[in-house]
C-alpha cells in the first residue's frame, strides 16, 4: 500500500509539472475590463467579428479587454447599471433606457461606409413578394427584432404607425433574437416582411430580399461608458480608436475582420445626438405590454 501511495504521488506530481509547463493559462499583467455588446447576432459570430476589434483596444491601451455578452438588450443595461461592466456596445434605444435609469454617458459612436455617424432601419420583404407599401402589411405576418432594438423594433412600429398599421392589424408578429434572424425568416417565408439594421438588409439583399421602406437616418450605435468609468480608461479608448482612418491602408487590415459597423472608423459622441430617437420612444415604449416573446 505505501508503494502504491508512492507511485500515486509521483503520478499526480508529474501531471502538475507537465501543466505547469506545457498548458498555460492567460495571465495578463495589465487591468482586465469586460467591454459589454449587445447581442446583435448570435454568440459565435459575435465573438468573430468583435475579438479582433478587443484585441486591438488591448493592443493600444494599458487595459486588456474582454468580451462580456448578454442574451436580451436590457440584461446589458442593467450589467452596466450595476457596475459589473464600465463599458459597453449598445443601441440607441438601449442607451437611452440606460441614462434614463443610470449615471451614464456615450463616449464615441461609429461611422458609416459613407463616412457619416448614421444609418436607417430598413423594412424588408421576399423579392418575389406583393407587398409594396407599409399600408399593404395590414393581415400580414411580422418579424421584429428584440423588444430594446432600435432598428428592429422602435423605429418600424413607429412607422408603421405613422402609415395607420397598429400591431393589432397585423395577422401575426414575433419578437425574434437577432437581425440575421429576421431577415432568414422572411427569406424562408416564416414571415411575410420584417425589420432589421440597413448592413444585414444589405447582406441579405443579394439572397432575395427587397426593401419597401427606409426610415429617416438616426444617430448610430454609441460606446457608452459609467460616469464613474476611470478617466485614464475612457480617453485611453478614445484615442485609440478616434485615430483609427479606414482611408489608410494599414488601418484597413486592422478592421478587416470587424463588425461591418465599426470598421469605418468612429467619431466622438454626446447624449444630444440621441435625441431624435427618444422623440420616437415618447411614442413607442417598448416597456408596455405587447404580445410576443423572443423565439431564438
């Protein structure tokens, strides 16, 4: 038996010296922050396309970043509320819910390929489909996005109101978990018409989507910090990516791989560029009782 515990030991000591020196496990001699998203697509792409834009926030700052998601849009408010995360990637709408609530401020917000710190909610049908108009969605079926999505859900009810479509005209619509969601589902014929953001309108277009309405441009999505956010952190974030020009070729590769939201550079942001969109939530609150749950 003593053998045998021996032999048991050298075991377990050899085990813990091939570890220690052959797995190794990531020990960051800087800060380590969670950079809060949305959940704009599902976790793996979102992991793809915003690792590399972290990576370079560690690269260029004195913090090492990392990617801390949430399932539904107001889960990250209120992560953000609670202090659990100091920084985070959100919509307009759920920025705006957050200052509501919390002692919070946009810091930066992205430009679009032209240039430009906006973009359009886009109302999509099948190319093959009859419907032309908003006022021809009276009887059809409905794919919004999550509840809290700006471009998903605010701004097409809004106009849909503005065109006398109620949600009670309509024969059927659900709340779905992503934009790419929306957009397959209508392509499938799940649903008759559906709202997502104008870049997966764009990606899905070439796939037999055909756009009926376009809203008015609105300030695009904001990097929101704490207002007790360190100071050092918040300039450190800022420099690095206001320096950022998607005109200089090696500032391209460094986006290649981004999110088609922010690898056209980002321009610095203020609570009143939001204000057109909390005009539209003074009319459309997406707190109140609707029917519909999120289906994944």
């Amino acid at each position: 038996m003593k053998r045998f515990g021996i032999k048991y030991i050298i075991k377990i000591l050899s085990f813990s010296i091939y570890f220690s020196i052959f797995i190794s496990f990531p020990v960051y001699s800087k800060p380590v922050i969670p950079f809060g998203f949305s959940p704009k697509y599902n976790p793996r792409i979102m992991y793809q396309l915003y690792q590399p834009f972290v990576d370079y926030l560690s690269e260029h700052t004195p913090y090492q970043f990392e990617i801390n998601l949430s399932r539904v849009y107001e889960e990250m408010i209120d992560r953000l509320g609670r202090g659990e995360v100091v920084i985070v990637s959100c919509g307009p709408a759920s920025y705006i819910k957050a200052r509501e609530k919390y002692a919070v401020r946009p810091i930066l917000r992205a430009l679009s390929r032209d240039g430009n710190p906006y973009y359009r909610g886009i109302i999509a049908v099948r190319e093959d489909s009859s419907i032309r108009h908003l006022q021809d969605l009276k009887g059809k079926r409905f794919a919004f996005g999550q509840a809290w999505s700006t471009a998903g859900h605010i701004l097409p009810e809004y106009y849909l109101l503005k065109a006398r479509v109620r949600l009670s005209d309509l024969k059927h619509y659900s709340f779905l978990r992503h934009h790419d969601s929306v957009a397959v589902a209508v392509l499938q014929g799940q649903f008759d018409a559906g709202a997502v953001k104008d870049i997966i309108a764009y990606k899905y277009q070439k796939e037999g989507l055909r756009f009926i309405f376009a809203t008015d441009p609105i300030s695009t999505v904001p990097i929101v910090v704490r207002n007790d956010a360190p100071g050092e952190l918040v300039e450190s974030v800022k420099s690095a990516l206001l320096k950022l020009n998607p005109q200089l070729p090696a500032h391209q590769k460094k986006m290649a791989h981004w999110d088609e939201e922010f690898k056209y550079g980002f321009t610095e942001a203020s609570d009143a560029d939001y204000d057109s969109i909390r005009k539209i939530l003074k009319e459309i609150s997406p707190d109140r009782n609707v029917t519909g749950r999120i289906q994944d």
